[in-house]
C-alpha cells in the first residue's frame, strides 16, 4: 500500500509536475528519482518503499514525479535536464520549501547536480546513489557506454516495455513469479509508454555535465557500488574527484537498485548516517573557496550586438539613430524579462543578459533576433553556460569571455550556441544546426558550436 501523503500538482512553465510531502522530522529532503517513477505505484516495489522509511524517518520527505512520466504531464514530451531540473524548483516552491537535503539516484543525479549548480542556496547537502555524469564513452571518459551497444539496448526495452520483463536492466534481483511479472508490467505500463521511454533514455546517453562538477560547493556524499551492472562505479569515483572536498563512499554490491531490501541495507545505513549529521560534520570546501562561491553562479549569458551598426549609425545621423538604439533597448529589456532573465547592462548596440534556464535564454535569442530583425535592426547573439562572476551588478569570467566569442562568429539574425548550452536544452524542441568546431581566441582547446534553426 502507497504511504499516506496527497498528491498534487506543481506548475512549471505550463507543465504539471505531480509530487507528494511526507511528515517527518524537522528537515526538509527532496528525493529525485531515477530512470522512471509513479507516484501512486512505486511505494508498492519493496526497494522504494524502504527508501521511503528510511527517508522518512530522518526528515519531512518531498518527492516527484519528472515530466513525461508517472502522473506528471504526459503529452509535452520529457523536456531538456535543463528544463527538468527547473521542475524541481517548482515543486520545492509548490511545497513551500525554501532550503532542503537533497538524495538523488541514477538519472536523477545529473538533475541534482546541475540544480545544485544554478541554486546553491537552496540546497543544503547533495547525496547521490548509482549516478552519472556523462553517458557515452569519450577517450577521456572511459566508464561511459560505447555507442555500438547503446541503440541495441535502448530498442530492446522498447520492444519489451510493459511486458514486466524490461525494469530487470535497472533494478537487479528481481525474483521470477507470474503474479510478479503482472505488477511490474502495470507499474511500467502506467509509469511511461515505449515510445517515451526511448526518447529518455536517449536523452540520457547525450548527458555530459562535467563541467559543473567544480563549480559545486555544496557538501556532498557520492556512493556507488563497485559492482553495479548498469552504471559503472569510475562514473561515481570521476564524480566524487571532481566536486570539491566530496566524500566518497563505495559499497561491494553487484546490483544498481536491488529488489531485496536486505542486499539494500547498506546503503541505508549509509542514509543514515549522512542525514543525521549536522552541518559542520559534513565535509566542506576550504574556506577560501566558500568565501569565493559567494561570487560565483550558473548561468547562462547571452550577449548580443547589431550587426553594422557603425556603418548605420553614420548613415542615419545622431538624433535617428540614438532613436532606433532606444528602441533597441526596450525590445531587448522587455524579452529578457518576459524569459525570467536579467540584463546586466546594454554595450551600446547590444545587450549582456544572465538566465538560470539555458532553454529561455535560448528562445530569449529567438524572440530578440526575430522582433528586431522585422525593425529593420540585424542582431546577432551569442550564449553559454558556465560559472560568472558577480561584480556588483556586473559579471565577468571565463563564460562572458566564450559567449562574447560565439556572439562574433554568429550572421545577422542568428543565435550561435556552445556545446555546453547545446547539452543542457538538448529534449527541449530547440533545433540546432551543427557549425563545426572553432579555435576562440583566448581559448586552447577547439570548441563545438551551433546554430539555432528557426
């Protein structure tokens, strides 16, 4: 039976995100769940149920189901991790926390891990279990999937898909019954249709969130067992590495979720033990550096400029031209916010503009070359994401220097994007177009860069 606690819906842009809060003790913990999840059927699976007492007992327990899945919105598709991780925003808004623990596990990493990035001071402490940070295996990352295995293993799920037989390649050890077979096609069945399945686990193979590891300052505990047939453990160890003063701790067990909540216990235990410390038990970054992270956010920065613009200026005089710039300025002001952004201050002829959502900035662009382009004013933009530095109510850092760069390669008209920003709006609808990689001046190493179609 599902453990009493009502169901409801969080609003994210237009989207409804079903999550439920359970009654504990007096901390907040935020549960972000894997592959797939049902609100009204998990609790029944023996592994999710145990979670759920364990979590239950250590604090007040909010959970969610992602969109495209379980009794969240079906028809909108899965979204970009960039979208999905702002649902979590909502959700925590929905249930009125400001500041919570957060315990993600599998695909439900990625998603802490970038919403750790972007609002730190929402989250407490971040404990992942069995989890990633990129998919595919790249001769600099070893321990993700290699390509030729990947779509053999994604059509095999969707071929096998609410048969009861395809949740064996995420949770290990399930006992072989005819009554079981039965339950676990139902809750497969409700959780998410074949077609949607693919599309996830696609977007999954396309995850590559390395480069926010550094960026987090947030105390954080990493498991994964050394054993685990689905993701391997040298992702959990890369993760552990690269986020500062993380705590790593590694179990021997041969499964990634495990249907005997016994051979579970350990990492229970381990639950335990993370969430009854306090907050100066855990570990934390240098001094330095926290001091430090108080300058430091995620973003997305967009900048943009018109194109010609001192040749048209010339062309049309001061006073008409100081005109056409005013108009500028209130087209662009009024985009940015109506996208949830902030323009952090006009160049002249174009704008510098921060978002925590890489998918609004992106349509933030669109809105922007478009409208200004039927006014007779050609704009170019440029974006990515990366860690800024706030000055006042100025930013610097490595990310304006690179969007500043793809803001020069891009046309009249069009919206140039890194590799970064293409990851994170990837499942978002956005179409980009690939424009090869590019040596930026400033920078060693070639960067991958897109254009947006449409």
């Amino acid at each position: 039976m599902a453990p009493s606690g009502e169901v409801r819906y969080a609003k994210s842009d237009g989207v409804d995100i079903a999550c439920q809060t359970f009654d504990g003790p007096d901390r907040d913990i935020v549960f972000v769940p894997g592959f797939i999840s049902h609100l009204d059927l998990m609790w029944e699976l023996p592994p999710f149920a145990a979670l759920h007492r364990q979590l239950t007992s250590m604090g007040r327990l909010t959970v969610f189901d992602k969109r495209g899945t379980g009794l969240s919105s079906r028809t909108l598709g899965f979204g970009s991790l960039a979208e999905r991780m702002d649902d979590i925003r909502a959700v925590m808004d929905a249930a009125g926390i400001e500041k919570a623990d957060f315990f993600a596990i599998s695909e439900g990493g990625p998603l802490a891990l970038l919403f750790t990035a972007t609002f730190p001071e929402r989250v407490s402490s971040l404990c992942l279990w069995g989890t990633l940070v990129r998919g595919l295996w790249a001769p600099d990352f070893p321990w993700g999937m290699h390509a030729d295995v990947v779509e053999p293993g994604i059509s095999w799920i969707e071929e096998n898909w609410g048969s009861g037989q395809a949740l064996n390649a995420f949770v290990q050890h399930i006992p072989q019954s005819e009554q079981l077979r039965n339950q676990l096609a139902r809750y497969q069945r409700s959780a998410c249709t074949p077609a949607q399945v693919g599309e996830i686990l696609r977007a999954n193979v396309g995850i590559d969130i390395r480069s926010l590891l550094p960026t987090i300052q947030t105390p954080s505990l990493v498991m994964h067992n050394r054993n685990d047939p689905l993701v391997s453990v040298g992702q959990g160890r890369y993760i552990a590495q690269h986020i500062p003063d993380c705590e790593y701790r590694e179990g021997d067990g041969d499964f990634h979720v495990a249907w005997d909540v016994h051979q579970m216990g350990w990492l229970l235990s381990q639950l335990e033990d993370w969430f009854s410390r306090g907050a100066d038990e855990r570990p934390q970054a240098p001094p330095s550096n926290a001091a430090d992270a108080e300058s430091r956010v995620l973003a997305t920065v967009l900048i943009t400029d018109l194109v010609g613009s001192t040749e048209r200026a010339a062309s049309m005089g001061d006073h008409a031209w100081s005109q056409q710039l005013d108009m500028h300025d209130r087209v662009s002001q009024d985009a940015v916010a109506i996208h949830a952004g902030r323009v952090v201050k006009s160049t002249g002829d174009g704008i510098v503009a921060v978002f925590d959502s890489p998918s609004r900035a992106v349509r933030c662009a669109q809105v922007l070359t478009g409208s200004l382009g039927e006014m007779d004013l050609p704009v170019r933009a440029g974006l990515h994401t990366g860690e800024v530095e706030l000055r006042g109510k100025d930013i610097g850092g490595v990310c304006v220097h690179l969007a500043s760069r793809v803001n020069g390669l891009a046309g009249p008209g069009e919206v140039w994007v890194s590799r970064t920003v293409r990851d994170l709006v990837s499942g978002s609808g956005i179409q980009l177009k690939p424009r090869g990689a590019h040596t930026l001046r400033g920078f060693d190493e070639a960067w991958e860069l897109y254009a947006v179609c449409g």
